[in-house]
C-alpha cells in the first residue's frame, strides 16, 4: 500500500494518496485521499478493499514501505485479523515498488492534472476517483498485453488475446509482404514478482559450486534455481 502526496493549494500544503493496487493485473482495488497520513486512514483502506473484493479468506500479501503509518499499531492490528502477511520496502529503499511509482507517474501525467495544485482536498477526491476509472476500466496497459486491468482482474484476458491473435494471423495471411516475422506476441503474460532477484546477485548468495556439486550443478539452468528466493520476492495478492 504506497501513497504519495498531491500538491494543495499554497506551497507546502499536500493532500495524502493511499492506494492498493493488485500487481498482477494491474487493478487499483483501494484508494483515499486524506489530510493526515496515519496508521488508522492505512488500515481503515484496507479493510474496505478486502470487504470490495472478498477476499477475506484468500491468503493475501500487502507490500508496502516503512513509514510510520504502514508499521503502527492499528494496522499491524488490522492485517492480524484479516490473515494479511506483511511485506515491507528494503532498508533506505522506499521507492523500490516499480508497480507503484509508474502508476504515480501515470496518474501525475494525466491530461488535467493541476500544475498548481488542487484547491481543496474535495477538488483532489473527484480528480482521482476520475483517474481510477479510467485506469482500471479503459486504459489498455502495455505491461498486460494491452487490455485493461478491470478485464486482467475479472479473468477476460485470455480470450480477448485469444480473439486479438486471430485477427492479427488473418491479417498477415491476407498480405504476407507487409510483415518480416511473427505477430506480436499476445499470450497473456504469467507470474507476477516483485523486486525479483537477478540471477547472477542469486548464484552470488549462493556462492561458487562445492567440489561435490560438480560441473553440472555450476551449469544449472537458471529456471532450476528458483527454489531461491528472498523474502521480498513474491507473487503479489494485494487485496
């Protein structure tokens, strides 16, 4: 749950922006917009997202950084009782969510987003509802293949990408000199990590094969190794 700030009326007044987003299809299943950032606004979020989504039974991680209101008291609470496990930024590492920052980045990027700022939290609540919409319901997301994440969360991709393929083959089969290879691909994308480890910072941790691993193991193919994976590695299940 990243939120980030948005610029009020004078200089130095901010408004703050809570958001959950479920990163593997991209949808934002909770926002506010808020005056304080606290642990109570944090926690009262999340528990509206999970109720939206019902997902209460689902096993769920929530990523987040290490602010104050994420670590407090009433949403460490919260998380216990919802069966929520915690995941946390790396040290002195807040922006190390790429899902979050390029979705502040879109949203700041917007066409009517006010260059001095919004004049009154109200004006603030209407822009991003506005901006939800849009991004879950109409914007096609290159990560995702182009659809968007309303239809990657309801489960639709596939035959839409299936239908996409088709018409993409019918074409290059009506006038072959216009393509010099394959179509672009559109099988819908798999798992989701965040912050996943390079392979070679993996086979440093691991260190240098032992005389009894041989030359075989020191050539393992890297999918063989994904048994390794650091505690910030995982599938997001955001609510």
């Amino acid at each position: 749950m990243p939120n980030t700030w948005l610029p009020g009326p004078v200089a130095g007044k901010f408004f703050y922006l809570y958001i959950i987003t479920d990163i593997w299809s991209r949808k934002i299943t909770g926002w506010e917009v808020h005056e304080r950032e606290t642990s109570e606004n944090a926690a009262a979020l999340l528990q509206r997202a999970v109720w939206a989504e019902k997902c209460v039974t689902s096993p769920l991680v929530l990523h987040s950084d290490n602010g104050s209101p994420m670590r407090g008291a009433t949403m460490k609470a919260t998380m216990d009782r919802l069966g929520i496990t915690a995941s946390f930024s790396r040290p002195r590492g807040s922006n190390d969510n790429a899902f979050s920052e390029a979705l502040f980045r879109t949203c700041k990027y917007r066409p009517g987003w006010p260059p001095r700022g919004f004049a009154s939290i109200e004006a603030a609540q209407t822009w991003v509802q506005g901006f939800v919409t849009w991004y879950n319901h109409e914007h096609r997301h290159s990560a995702i293949r182009f659809v968007t994440p309303e239809q990657r969360h309801r489960g639709e991709e596939r035959s839409l990408l299936e239908k996409r393929s088709r018409v993409y083959e019918l074409a290059r089969a009506a006038r072959p000199e216009r393509w010099s290879g394959s179509t672009r691909c559109w099988t819908p994308i798999g798992s989701v990590w965040l912050n996943p480890e390079r392979p070679h910072e993996i086979r440093e941790a691991m260190g240098p094969p032992t005389r009894s691993q041989g030359k075989q193991s020191a050539a393992a193919p890297w999918p063989e190794r994904e048994s390794a994976q650091p505690e910030n590695r995982h599938r997001s299940q955001q609510p």
